[in-house]
C-alpha cells in the first residue's frame, strides 16, 4: 500500500486484458496494471481476459461502465494493427467523451523508450457514465508506461491541479 496524501481515495477498478493467446500465467501487462493500480491503494474490482473480438470487448466494457462498484476500467491489448486489434472500435463508441491528450501523452512518453514504432499506438481515453476508460497497448512496457507517467497521477485525488479521480468519486463528481 502507498502512502496516502490528503485527498487521495481509492477507486475500484477494472482490468481487461484482451488476447487470443494470454492466459492467467502468461498476462504479464495485465497484472503489472494490477500489482500498479494495488500498490497505489485502488481496489481491483475484477481482472479479465477475453479474445481480440469488437462485440466481446463492447459488450464486457459496457457492462462495467454501466456497473455502480467500477470507476475505471483499464484494457491493454488490441491497439496495434493487425487484422484482430480492435479494441479502439470496441471502445470508443461506448464514450460520452474521449480524452484526447491522453493518446497524444502516451505517445510522447513512448517515443523516449521506443522512437517512432509508438505511432502505431492507437491508445485512447475517455469519459462513459463518469466512468473513466483507458485503452493501452498490450506491451508489458507499454502499461508501465501508461501507468508511470500519467494513470497514477490522473487516478490520484490529491494530483493538483486536476485530475479524473474527482470526476468519478460520487462526492466530488457525478457518479453514483
């Protein structure tokens, strides 16, 4: 457990791992999100893996964002190119709004530790019935990234000068 700060409150979140091939044994970006989002102080509602398939993920990611115990959900997996990367599709027609600088960050992070190949990040973030979502690529690295220099903050209620926990805590936002 982390050391609180004033303002910090816990979230419950989610983490969908989305591969043909990943199993419980071999999810390494999965559970570096979990042992992060744990070692931060948020509770992990639920962990996932389901196949590279659009209405599997749809479906799976509408159902938590319209659950009352999930304020975050984090998928890795299925951002790429590749004939089944759809997360993205999945996804983004589930958002009220979409974050745009959250894929524009990633990428910046991203290009220090692997130059161009992070232009094939298609990552994003975004706002569902004040429920945030975060889309990250599959890579270990990538999630250590995604968690490292911009979900640990944004997630944490005393980050001043803004962040998305107060935009999900019922008290502070409008979920609830």
């Amino acid at each position: 457990m982390s050391e609180q700060r004033p303002g910090f409150e816990p979230l419950r979140i989610v983490v969908l791992t989305v591969s043909d091939t990943r199993t419980d044994d071999t999810d390494r970006s999965g559970q570096a999100l979990v042992e992060r989002l744990t070692s931060a102080g948020h509770q992990l509602v639920e962990k996932r893996i389901l196949p590279d398939d659009v209405y599997v993920i749809r479906a799976q990611v509408a159902a938590w964002i319209a659950a009352p115990d999930v304020q975050v959900v984090l998928t890795t997996g299925g951002t790429g190119f590749t004939g089944r990367d759809s997360t993205p599709e999945a996804v983004d027609v589930l958002l009220d709004k979409r974050i745009e600088g959250f894929g524009e960050l990633f990428r910046h992070l991203s290009w220090h530790e692997i130059g161009s190949s992070t232009i094939q990040s298609r990552c994003l973030g975004g706002l569902a019935n004040a429920t945030v979502v975060f889309c990250l690529p599959g890579s270990t690295g990538a999630c250590r990234t995604a968690w490292d220099g911009i979900l640990k903050e944004q997630l944490d209620g005393s980050h001043k000068p803004c962040n998305y926990a107060n935009l999900v805590i019922p008290e502070r936002g409008t979920h609830g």
